[in-house]
C-alpha cells in the first residue's frame, strides 16, 4: 500500500503516481489497526519495528521535530 507521511497516510492509486511514497505492508496496518481498536490480537514480532518507524516518521512530521522517545523504544 502507498504511503506519505507528507501527505498525511494511505494514497489512491492516482496520487501514489504523483509523488514519492514508502510502500506499507498489509501487516503494518493490520498491527496499526489491531491497536486503534485496542484488541488484544497476536502481534508479530517482525512487524513491530516497521510499525514505529512508521508512526515515528509520521509523528515526526507533524511535530516538525525529533520526538526523543521513539529514538529510546527503537534502541531497546
């Protein structure tokens, strides 16, 4: 799935041909979907880091700075 974190999250397929995006896996949402609807469903242990890089550049994006605690969850 295309993604921007520039242009606030998923893409259509015509603004995907538009600008530079960062290819999401079905298990990425899954495990983003999984915790806004806070089930208590297994989560892959291989798609943890993919899942806070990406809410960490999104978050850091909208912040317009370097949000210091990702940096200490990502280094664990």
């Amino acid at each position: 799935y295309p993604y921007s974190a520039q242009l606030g999250g998923l893409l259509c397929t015509n603004c995907s041909k538009t600008v530079d995006y960062k290819a999401v896996s079905h298990n990425i949402l899954e495990v983003l979907q999984s915790l806004e609807n806070q089930k208590n469903e297994e989560i892959n242990k291989e798609d943890i880091r993919p899942t806070l890089n990406l809410l960490r550049e999104h978050i850091d994006l909208r912040a317009k700075n370097t949000i210091k605690s990702f940096e200490l969850l990502l280094s664990l």
